[in-house]
C-alpha cells in the first residue's frame, strides 16, 4: 500500500511523525489517501459504534487533522465574515481553544463550498490555515498566534479550498484560483516569502465569465533520486523542484476546471484528473521542460464529474467519481477495470485507503466502504443521514466525518 519510498520521503518531510496515530494533513500523513491504520470499524449508524459527536455552528466542506489528544478543524460563521481554527479534544470532541479572524471584505463561493473549506496541516507544534482572503495563519497546538500572513486576494466566483501542505521547514499553498493564481512557499516558523511561482491564465470568472480555475492541493513525492512537488492546474500538471519553486516539467492534457489533487504512485507516474467532464491522463514524473509527447502515457478525454482525489493501489488509480461511479485504472494503459459501476449515491469526498479497505462518504452522510482488491465489492454502508461534502480522516482505530452538523468520532465498542 504505501512504498517504504514515500515513508521515508515523509520522515524527513514531517520528523516526529507517528504513521499509524496522527492525521496530520488533507489527505492523511502522506498527503494521498493512504495510511497505516489496519483495524478501523467497518460498520456504524448514528448509534452503533460512536463513541463522541459535537454540534459544529454551521456548514463547511473541510476535513479534520488529529494529532495525538487534539483535533483541528477549520469553520466558517455568519456568512464568512468569522473564520476560525477550532482545537478539540481527541478524547470527547470538547472545544479547546478557537482561534478567529474576522473578514469584512467580500469574497464570493458557491453555495456548495462553504468559506473556510480548506483543511489545516500540523506538524505536532504548529498548526497552519488558510483562510482565503483573509489569509495564511500558524498557530501554536496552545492556541497562541505565531504569525499570520497577507496571500492577496483569493476572488473566484467558486470560492478557494486548496489546503496548505508542509515540507521540511516549508508551508506551501496554491493561491487560486482567480485572475491572480501563484504557488507560494513561505518559512513555517515566520511567515516570511521563501519562493513564489505565477502561473499565467487565470480567471476569477466574474468580470471575466470563462469557468477556469485549480482548486487542487499540492503533494510531494520521491521520483528516482530527487524530490518533486506535483500540482494540477488549469490544462496541465506540473512538477517542481520545492525547494526553490522551479518548475521542472509540465505535461498538457487537463480541462479548465481542476478539483482533484494529484497523485504519484511509488514508480514514479501521476494521474491527475480535471472536473466537469474534463480529461484525465496519466505522465511519467521526472524529465525537463513539456514532456507531454515523451512522459504521457495516456489520456480519457471525456469523464464523469470528478471533484474526490483518487487513492494509487499498487499498479492501480482507484476513483469514485461525483455521481458515485466507481473505476480502477491500470497506471501504464488507463483501462478501466471496474467500468464505473456503482458504489454510492453522488460524492465529492475523496478516497481514503486504510489496510485492505477503501472508505468514501456520500453527500448524504453514508460512508460506503470497499474492497482495495481487485474485485470490485462493496464491504458496508454506513448512514448517518447529515449532509457532508468533507472527506473522513483516520487515526488510530477511529474515523472522524465532518458533517454540515456535527462533527463525529467513530470506533468500535
């Protein structure tokens, strides 16, 4: 499931970091869907198997980090104009601590994309969120303000959810989508501006009605003998050296509209995937400059919507699309080996992959979990009848699933 590669990749990247106990990212401890947690629950209901949930003070689309006795979860009140860190405890989801900013100005969303709907990244020391317009924060696990830094605007008709991700004494963040849309690394431990990469053709799709826009977060992966930092923008995936910020090499083949985060399998090919019905393909990392005609290995031009990132299984991309259909791709050809049957009602939560089991929940609160074998089978569904858009985190035995009411902790009794 995860490479001794990638594991080694994230000690170096997070130190200290327990696999098998925290949730420290979107996306888990290796930014992809994957971890360690072998005995999770497979079955629940709004009684069965909770052991805690709390009341949240209105929606949002975000996912949970958990590190050790404390969770971190982002939210957003009246309107948009209150957005907060909120710090509870593991044990009963008790409210530690609230760390909130107030922003007056107008920033547009969608109904369906709460503000505040990127997820924190923690490193056990520090916390650090983005706020969109508002902001990039760091915040000590106390609650103590470390800085706070000016990313410029964030206006796209859409709103932003791209999460902040951490390599060594990095914190970098894609700030898009919009007119202006840059990937920017700052120092954790100041806020200072370490590099700052532009990328041209953006659009904020007001003043400009063109429906463009990344809302991608970025991963890093291990590719032969350097480190890249992979991003899905609008018609191309990219790679970058994340030290300095140089893009390496790019490779054409993605729509207008990017919600997925990439992913790169131990071998060293990404899938990255477009939304609204845009194409999907998968590159070879590595190389220098376009290598669309030399590192390409194949393109879907025409797709369901897809907003939930796919999990890499071996040899495999495996995906739930947004109206619940399920695929498996073969990395080096594309074919689909499930053929989008169906495991769920509509989606927009991503992957997780947990031992031999994939979990993803519906928008209607049922988290369906499956068989990470090649068989394509659906294990259990699991109904907690709330709205949710946010994808589950895992840690240490229990499941955590952000609804648009409350937040709940799953485990077995």
């Amino acid at each position: 499931m995860t490479s001794p590669l990638r594991i080694l990749l994230l000690m170096v990247a997070c130190p200290g970091l327990a696999l098998a106990d925290n949730w420290p990212a979107w996306r888990g401890p290796t930014g992809d869907g994957h971890c360690a947690e072998k005995d999770l629950p497979l079955r629940w209901n709004r009684t069965e198997n909770v052991r805690w949930k709390v009341p949240l003070p209105d929606a949002g689309n975000s996912t949970p980090v958990v590190w050790r006795d404390r969770i971190f979860l982002t939210q957003a009140t009246e309107h948009g104009t209150r957005r907060a860190l909120l710090c509870l405890d593991r044990g009963n989801g008790k409210e530690l601590w609230n760390a909130e900013v107030q922003h007056k100005e107008k920033e547009p969303t969608h109904d369906t994309n709460p503000y505040c709907s990127a997820s924190p990244v923690t490193d056990g020391e520090r916390v650090i969120v983005s706020h969109g317009s508002a902001g990039l924060f760091c915040y000590r696990v106390d609650g103590k303000e470390q800085w706070r830094k000016d990313v410029g605007k964030m206006i796209h008709l859409w709103g932003n959810a791209s999460s902040p991700i951490l390599y060594g004494n990095l914190a970098i963040l894609w700030v898009g989508p919009g007119e202006r849309q840059a990937l920017l690394a700052v120092d954790k431990f100041s806020g200072k501006t370490i590099w700052e990469h532009s990328e041209p053709g953006g659009s904020d799709g007001i003043k400009n009605k063109d429906w463009i826009g990344s809302w991608s977060t970025p991963i890093v992966a291990r590719v032969g003998n350097r480190v890249e930092l992979i991003l899905s923008v609008p018609h191309k995936v990219k790679g970058f050296d994340p030290k300095s910020g140089k893009e390496r090499w790019s490779c054409e083949g993605l729509g207008n509209l990017v919600y997925t985060s990439p992913v790169c399998s131990a071998g060293g090919i990404v899938v990255a995937m477009s939304g609204y019905g845009g194409p999907a393909l998968a590159v070879r990392a590595g190389g220098s400059g376009d290598v669309t005609k030399t590192h390409r290995l194949w393109v879907h031009p025409g797709n369901p919507q897809r907003i939930g990132s796919p999990v890499i299984l071996g040899e495999h991309a495996c995906l739930i699309n947004e109206p619940g259909l399920a695929q498996r791709f073969q990395l080096k050809t594309g074919k689909d080996l499930w053929q989008k049957q169906r495991a769920a009602s509509a989606t927009w939560s991503s992957l997780v992959a947990a031992g031999d089991r994939l979990y993803v929940t519906t928008q209607e609160g049922e988290t369906v979990v499956l068989s990470a074998g090649p068989e394509f089978k659906v294990l259990a569904r699991n109904a907690l009848n709330e709205t949710t858009r946010a994808s589950v985190a895992v840690s240490d035995g229990e499941v955590f699933i952000r609804t648009y009411k409350h937040l709940w902790c799953i485990g077995k009794k």
